[in-house]
C-alpha cells in the first residue's frame, strides 16, 4: 500500500507551494497563490451565512452514517485515493518510451480529481454529521463547515479545474527544453514530468482532506472518537 500523503497540519499547503514552482518565472499574476486569493471569495451573503452558522444548536446534515466512523474512513479513503494516483508513477498508462502530447496525462489528472471529489464529498458530510451529535458547541463547528463548503465549492472547482492547464504549460517547456539533469536518456524528462505529475496530485489530495482532518481532530479534541 502507498504511504498516504502526512498530515502536515493548517499551516501554508504543500499544494501551494507546488502550484508556487509550477508557475515559476510566468509572471506576477501566474505567481499568485491560491491562498492570497481566498480573502476575496467571501461575498455579504456568504458572510450572513456564516453568521447565521456560529447560532446553530444542531446539525442539519442529511447523510447517514455508515457503521464506518468518520476517523476510520478517513484513513482509508486517504489510503485508496494514494494508491490509485501513484498507481503507476503518475504516467497515465503512458509508455516513457512514447513521444506523447500531453492529452493522456490530462485526462489522468482529471480522473483522478473526479475520483477525490466523489470520495472526500461524502467523507466530510459524514464527519459534520457526527461531529454534530457531540455537543452545541461543535454543532455549530460543523454548520460552519457545510456554510464554508459551499461557499467556496465554485471557486475551489475552478481553481484546482485549472491546474491540468498549468501542468500542461508545464510538460510543453520540458518537452522544448528538458533540464539538463533530466538524465541522458530521451525520456528522461517524461519521467521528471510524471514524477512532477504524480506528486502534484498527491499534494492535492493533501489539500482537499485537510477540512475532514479538521473535522476530525475536533472531534478528537472534545473528548470521545467517532
């Protein structure tokens, strides 16, 4: 089984900082990190929204828990979602020994981005709903949390749905001009692009999980475990 991307707690995401090298020397505005641009996403209605959440006594959840605790699918999903994307080193079931365009690593990425939003939707509606059970004051964590999710559902959608763009910006300037480390081979660069590939996505992973890892550290705070 492939070790799962650490918890590396909220501090500045590793996908940043890879999205950070990713678009070095593009320009300013390519420069700009994902996260100087949250302060912007928040409109007055959002921000009513989230008023109305820090009142709430309960939750409103409507998915139902498995027997699974949220803790434990956690660590699983974590764990399935790692495997399938270094499954095979992140080429896409593209030969290295191919001359590709860059259209088998795109609908790569994008499967992969389709198969973390299928898993970690429900996941983290899950640990809002248990979460919710526990007590007022961490009901009122897990209203936040679903007002937050939808909030920035769009943007995040956009922002993330634009980074097979820029790994396709990428894979062109390696392929017109490989680093003179990419080793002798001619393939050599393909294979520094996959690697970029596959940990670009598992940084991804990182990011989309770090609500639930929130979720669920909450709920280890306030005493008892799912």
């Amino acid at each position: 089984m492939t070790r799962p991307p650490p918890h590396t707690g909220f501090g500045r995401p590793r996908l940043i900082r890879l999205l950070a090298g990713l678009v070095a020397g593009e320009g300013a505005e390519a420069r700009r990190s994902l996260a100087e641009r949250l302060g912007g996403w928040l409109n007055l209605t959002d921000a009513i929204a989230l008023s109305g959440a820090l009142a709430v006594g309960g939750g409103d959840e409507s998915a139902t828990p498995g027997e699974e605790g949220a803790g434990v699918a956690l660590v699983r999903v974590r764990a399935a979602l790692a495997d399938s994307i270094a499954a095979d080193e992140g080429r896409g079931g593209v030969a290295l020994s191919a001359a590709p365009d860059f259209a088998p690593f795109r609908r790569h990425y994008v499967a992969r981005q389709r198969d973390m939003a299928a898993a970690i939707g429900p996941l983290r509606a899950q640990a809002r709903q248990a979460l919710a059970a526990r007590s007022p004051a961490l009901a009122r964590l897990a209203a936040l949390d679903a007002v937050m999710e939808r909030a920035l559902a769009e943007r995040e959608r956009a922002l993330l749905g634009s980074v097979p763009h820029l790994l396709e910006r990428r894979f062109e300037r390696l392929r017109a001009a490989p680093p003179a480390d990419a080793g002798a081979a001619s393939d050599g660069w393909l294979a520094a692009f996959c690697r970029e590939q596959r940990d670009l996505l598992l940084a991804e992973l990182e990011f989309r999980l770090l609500p639930v890892d929130g979720l669920v550290a909450a709920s280890a705070d306030g005493g008892a475990s799912f």
